[in-house]
C-alpha cells in the first residue's frame, strides 16, 4: 500500500481527491491548515467521513510551517505527493497579493524542498488556467507564452511552474503542474460562481451576472479533474505542465440556462460590472493530456450541474 500526501486534503478538490485516492487503496495523509477562506465547518465535515478509516491520517499543519511539515514527511515517508493547498481566489488576491505570495510560492517551496529531501517518486502540484490570462489564442495550448497573468494569484501559479522546474533540472524531480480549469462539483468551494448560483437558485433569490453575460468558462466536472490527477501522479513524465479543462467553454448566460432547466425555475437576474481580474474566457486544449496521460473530460456541463445541485441540497440548503 503506497502513501501519498495530500495538501490542502479538507478543501474542494482535496477532499475529492483523497476519497477516491483512499477508495483505490492508497494510504492517505491529509495535511490542512483549516483556514477561514470560507468557513471551516465546512471543511470538518468534508473530512469527516475519512477520520475513521485506517488509512488516512489527517496532520492539521499549515504548509507554511517548515518544521512542523517537516515532521509530517519524516513520520510518514511519502512515495507520492499531491499539493493542492493554496490562496486561490482572483479578486481577493488583487487586494491581498502577500498573503498569496506567502502561501503560494512560500508554502510550495517547503513542499518542493521536503520532496527532494526524501526523495518523493512524483510530485503533482495544482496549477490554473489563470496563468494565461487573457490571451486570444484559444484553445489554449501549454506551450503558449503564459507571461501576462491578471491577477496576483495567477502570477503565483505560474511562478510555482518555473519553481517547480527548477526542481526538476537541478535534482531529477517528477513533478507535473496540472492547470486546472474552472473546477466545480461535489463539496464546491463557497465564492465560486456554480456554488453561488445553486445557493440563489435553490432559495428563490436573485443572482448577479458579470458584464452581460458573454463572458466564457471552460466548467470542467470535480470527478473528471481527480481522475486526471491520480492518472498523473501514477505516471511519473519528469517535468510536465498539462491541461484539465472541459474543452467545451460556457458562457455566463449559458450555464445560466442549464441552471433553470436542471433546477427548473427562473432566475431573477441583475447585472453587476465584471472585474478587472476577470479573463475574457477560458478554455483548455487538453490534447496533451489524452496523449501524456490518456484522459479527456467525460462528463457534460449539464451532468455536472445536476450532480452539483443534489450534492447541495443534501449538504448546503437549510433545512425548514
């Protein structure tokens, strides 16, 4: 039974990832800060269903916190690593960019030292398709020149890739940085434009859309992203940066159509300007990914929101 740490194991797509990683027989050691991006009960009971299973540990430990990580990778010795443990809202990072700096970038050099200290067999790390910014060659490759992010957060993901490289020239590291697109799903980060809306929705109550609505996003399922990382993790490819995205974007007006058909209502709608750190659209040239690890997204947009919707009303909504 081979061990893998996973950062950031109480969040969205760390709670995904560990369940499936456990329910494939690994060992799992869950390392999270529990922070209050968003309310951590929420993370508790993302959590809960793991704490009585032989196989996982859970080290409530913020990556920031060299020795203390330190500790976790001595007692458990690791053959994978997962780091998906990050700042990861656009807007908040325009005003807080430090903060973002410090977690980010500081906190994935501890993950990148501790790696090559006990020599982890492959490293994945959470990348995003905000390193593109807004660049109009869509879809977008990997190889395009992804220097002109928009948001700080974005410009520390994409400071991580070059990190991570360095990694792997100087001392053999596997790593793969995996730019994930638009995430949403099951245990859906609270913020984020499917959970808000399910919420709205769901209660009767307005919604905003940015701009007027034509704005584009490649919304790819949470199950097809966690079967892209493990499918990663167990392939060690040297240095990598590949794509998971949906190849299939959405504009705003159209996820808003699936809404209303999946929850069967009509949404009362205001409009509210879009920010600055908002991309145009994104969207994911995922041929490497087919190629380098044999995926592709299987689950469709209207798939996805109705899984999204029932995981909601049996986990978020009030009950009356």
């Amino acid at each position: 039974m081979k061990t893998v740490l996973v950062t950031g194991a109480a969040g969205f797509i760390g709670s995904n990832v560990s369940q499936t990683l456990l329910e494939e027989g690994y060992r799992v050691i869950g390392v999270d800060n529990f922070d209050d991006t968003y309310n951590p009960q929420f993370k508790e009971k993302q959590i809960a269903p793991f704490l009585n299973n032989p196989n996982f540990v859970l080290e409530r430990v913020d990556i920031r916190d060299l020795p203390a990580l330190t500790a976790v990778f001595e007692a458990e010795k690791p053959s994978y690593v997962v780091h998906l443990a990050a700042k990861a809202d656009t807007r908040d990072a325009v005003q807080n960019p430090r903060l973002y700096i410090s977690v980010n970038i500081d906190g994935t050099l501890n993950v990148l030292e501790l790696c090559k200290e006990f020599a982890v067999a492959n490293l994945i790390i959470a990348s995003s398709s905000s390193v593109y910014g807004n660049s109009p060659n869509v879809p977008w490759r990997e190889d395009e020149n992804a220097d002109r992010p928009l948001s700080p957060y974005g410009a520390t993901k994409r400071a991580v890739e070059h990190l991570a490289h360095t990694y792997h020239h100087n001392f053999g590291m596997n790593i793969v940085c995996l730019r994930y697109f638009n995430v949403y799903g099951e245990n859906n980060r609270p913020g984020m434009v499917p959970y808000m809306w399910t919420e709205k929705l769901l209660k009767g109550e307005e919604i905003e859309i940015s701009g007027d609505g034509s704005r584009k996003r490649d919304y790819t399922y949470i199950g097809d992203i966690v079967r892209g990382t493990i499918l990663a993790m167990e392939k060690p490819l040297g240095f990598e940066v590949i794509n998971l995205g949906n190849h299939t974007p959405a504009s705003l007006n159209e996820l808003l159509a699936v809404f209303e058909k999946v929850i069967g209502t009509k949404a009362k709608v205001k409009s509210r300007p879009s920010h600055g750190a908002s991309v145009e659209v994104t969207y994911a040239d995922v041929s490497k990914a087919k190629e380098l690890l044999g995926w592709e997204p299987h689950t469709s947009l209207e798939d996805g929101i109705i899984r999204l919707v029932a995981w909601f009303r049996s986990n978020r909504l009030e009950k009356s």
